[in-house]
C-alpha cells in the first residue's frame, strides 16, 4: 500500500503542475489528471510488468504444484482406466448425418 500512495502522491504533484502551467485556470482537473496517469505509470510500467510477472509465476508455481501432488496420490490403476477411457473416446466416430 505504501507504493501505491507513492504514486498516487507523484501523480498528484505532476497534475498540480500541469494545472500551474495551465495558468491556473479552473476546469481542466480531469484532463490533468490523466495526463499525469499516463506521464506517471508510462515511467513505472517496466516495475508494473515485473511486478506482474512474478505474481503470475508465483501463481503458476503454486499451481504445477498441485497438479503433481494430485497425480502422485492418483493409483496406477486409476491412471489406466483414465487412459483407456480417453483412447476410447477418441476411436469413436460420429455417425453421418443423412439428407432426407
């Protein structure tokens, strides 16, 4: 949460200044606004895609993880039948559908 009112802070500061720059002039708050978003989280974008990319492979860590314990407690002979269902499954074709 500290970063996150870090960047709320500076995009503060820089909608502030582009409103300084502006004159003063009332009635721009939004624009300035999200022009110093784009200023802003175009110059954090690379921490933001880090960021981002090490909770998805945390994410997908934690997930392979459970795969695998899964299949280790699954019995060999669950594990044959499973196949021997799919092989099944995959042999059968549909039959063809007739014009009338």
């Amino acid at each position: 949460m500290d970063k996150d009112k870090k960047v709320y802070d500076e995009i503060a500061r820089v909608a502030y200044g582009l409103f300084e720059r502006r004159g003063g002039i009332h009635g721009y708050a939004y624009d300035d606004w999200f022009e110093a978003e784009r200023i802003i989280l175009g110059k954090h974008i690379k921490e933001i895609e880090q960021e981002a990319g090490s909770i998805s492979a945390a994410k997908r860590k934690k997930a392979s993880g459970k795969t695998e314990a899964k299949i280790a407690a699954t019995s060999p002979k669950t594990v044959r039948k499973t196949a021997e269902k799919t092989s099944v499954v995959r042999t059968k074709k549909a039959s063809p559908i007739k014009k009338t």
